[in-house]
C-alpha cells in the first residue's frame, strides 16, 4: 500500500517537475514530510485502534471472570443452605423415637392378654406368625433382620430408635411391646410384619390401624391411619410392590395398646413363592428400608 502511495506521489512530483517552471518547482522536500506525517497519523490510528480493542477484551475477560466469581458464590450459598437444611433436619429427627417391632419371635410370650384397655376380650400374648414356604425362612427371622437394617437407616436420618426385640430368643407379649413405645414417648410405632394365606396366589403389602371409632384409641386414629398412608405409599413406590390398601381394624392387640400413632407394615406374603424369595435379596431388602424410612420421614414431614 505504502509503496503504490509512493509510486503514485513519485509519478506526480516527477510530472510536476516536468511540467513546471523552474521557479514554480515544488518543495519534494516538503511533499515528502507531508507524506511522512500522514503515514505517522495513520500508524498512531492503529495503533490507538489495537490500544481500544486490547482494553475492549481485557474488560471482558474480567467481567466474565466476574460472571465465574459471581456463580462460584451462588453455588456455594446454594450448597451452604442445603448442608444447613440437612443438618436442621438431623437435628429435628433427633428430638423424635421412633419404635420398631420385629414382629413375633422364636420364643412366643405364653399366656393371654386383654384385647385392649379396659377389654374383656382375651387374644394369646403373642403368636409364632408364618413362614416362607419356599425360602424356608420363619417370619421372626424376617421381621428381625429388616428391622436392625431400618433402626440402622433410621439412625443414619437423625432419629432415636428403639427395638422392642434384638434378639429371636426372647419372648415378648403385644402389650410389652406396644409399653415400649408408650414408655419411650415414641413419636411413632412402627410394627414390622410379613403376611401368610392360604391361598399361594395372594401377594402384595398392607399397613394396619385402628379404626376411628376405635374403643381403645380413637384420639390417635388420624395420626396413625396418616402413618399407615405415608410407610404404605412410599414403600410400594420404593418397591414396586402391589398396594393392598390400609386395613382398618380394632383386633390387633399391639395397636390398641398403642398411645402413640401406630401402624402394622405387612412387607409381603410369605406364602407367596415368589415374593417370599424376593424379600430375601439383599437388593429388595434394601428397597423395602428406604419404602419404609421414607414413610416415615413424609409422615414427620420431612423430604427424604
Ligand atoms: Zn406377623
């Protein structure tokens, strides 16, 4: 470019030259300083141009890094008030017992007991409840080992937990246990069970609650049949087991003796080949503690 300017100007000075008087020649000195003057305007021109888009990118590079800073922050925050939640949470859970009882036991509490506070009506104490009829496993034996594997979940959350056994060498009677939960100020009873039939077909889980015109505890019907609703629900979603429904009913000894809320968790039929084996896997097993811990944490009100 310089050099066809140069060209360009060379050509015109010589024509000047030719074409003037010798008087009337042009100062070539001053051309050329005029030439030299332009070129330097042009070159500080661009070099105030490279100057402004040099600053134009700095400024936004540290705006974007402001940007980064700025999402960086939130995300901490963000983080900051989750870990503040769960903890708030852990601490809720702790100021709550929850009460679990594996149901029945390789020792069955002899003798009878009345129906509920104040009945005439006498149940057996206890009972040796059913078997898995593939898996060979007895009911106690079930109850038991979810049982330990759900106080250990439950801990995990924050809760207080309470057995009414550990152990498949004890005896302990409906009223012994539901006294358990009473004595501990439970917040909730939690009852674990498995179901038997005869007929081999029938499958899927239940919880079980008084009734509300219950003579025993009709002031703790709502909490209970909401405590029924919120294990029943989540455990089917966790599992994928069909719902049975809440069984409503006054002839459950260990539910009437109940002055906290309370419910029956009947996990599955043991009667039932198939669910009999699958609530032997460790995989449903686990399945079957996060159902029941996340009914209990919806029925507390909080999200699991
Ligand atoms: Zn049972």
């Amino acid at each position: 470019m310089r050099i066809a300017k140069r060209l360009i100007i060379f050509c015109c000075i010589a024509l000047l030259l030719m074409g003037c008087k010798k008087d009337d020649e042009i100062d070539v000195q001053a051309v050329i300083e005029q030439e030299k003057e332009q070129e330097e305007k042009e070159r500080r021109e661009e070099e105030r141009k490279h100057k402004e888009e040099e600053e134009r990118k700095e400024a936004q590079r540290a705006q974007e890094e402001e940007e980064q800073k700025e999402a960086q922050r939130a995300q901490e925050e963000e983080e900051r008030r989750m870990l503040e939640e769960q903890q708030a949470a852990m601490n809720a859970r702790g100021g709550l017992t929850v009460v679990l009882d594996p149901g029945h036991s390789a020792v069955v509490a002899p003798g009878t007991e009345p129906l509920g506070p104040g009945s005439s009506e006498y149940k057996a104490a206890d009972a040796s409840g059913t078997s898995g009829v593939a898996s060979g496993v007895r009911e106690y034996e079930l109850t038991l080992n979810i049982s330990v594997q759900l106080k250990a979940e439950l801990e995990g959350r924050g809760y207080t937990v309470l057995m009414t056994r550990e152990s498949n060498d004890v005896p302990v009677s409906c009223i012994e246990r539901a006294n358990v939960a009473n004595n501990a100020g439970a917040a909730a009873y939690v009852r674990i069970h498995a179901n038997g039939s005869e007929n081999q077909g029938a499958a899927g889980a239940m919880t079980i609650c008084t009734t509300p015109g219950s003579p025993y505890a009709s002031e703790l019907y709502s909490a209970s049949r909401n405590l029924s609703d919120c294990i029943l629900n989540k455990y089917c979603e966790m599992t994928g087991c069909r719902s049975e429904g809440v069984w409503e009913t006054d002839t459950m000894s260990g539910n009437n003796w109940s002055r906290v809320p309370v419910t029956i968790v009947e996990m599955g039929y043991m009667t039932n080949p198939q669910e009999d084996l699958l609530m032997q896997t460790p995989e449903y097993q686990s399945k079957i503690v996060q159902g029941i811990a996340d009914g209990i944490d919806l029925f507390f009100g909080f999200a699991s």
